[in-house]
C-alpha cells in the first residue's frame, strides 16, 4: 500500500468535501495557510498516485495541488 498527502490550493469553501467523494481518498479537511484542503489517499501502486491528482485537477475551482508521498 502506497500512501500519499495532495494539498490543494482551491478557492471554494467546500473543496475537501468534495474530494472526499473520490474513492482512493481515505481522508480530505480544510486547512489554513498556502493550501486550502489537503487529501489523504491510500492506493496499491505508486502510479495510481498520478491518476487520483488528474482527478483532483479537474474539480472545478483547483488551481494547483503537491504531492508528498509517504517513505518507509
């Protein structure tokens, strides 16, 4: 299991309930300071990664994300 954190940097209020409903993300809350949510995925492959933030670019309102994956 490969486990990553996205922060998103998103003008609109409700952008961490709204990446919740995209199913590899396990957790999503809004933040305070440069990010505006961050998104907590869990997926099989390191590869999938780049799939569940092509999903988050395309929420409407998403201007940018960062991914850091975890390291064990």
């Amino acid at each position: 299991m490969v486990r990553a954190i996205i922060l998103v940097k998103s003008p609109k209020k409700l952008i961490a309930a709204r990446l919740r409903k995209i199913s590899s993300i396990v957790d999503s809350f809004p933040t305070s300071g440069q990010f505006d949510a961050v998104a907590i995925i869990d997926v099989k492959e390191l590869a999938e990664i780049k799939n569940v933030a092509t999903h988050i670019h395309m929420i409407s309102g998403v201007d940018r994300t960062e991914t850091m994956v975890e390291v064990q």
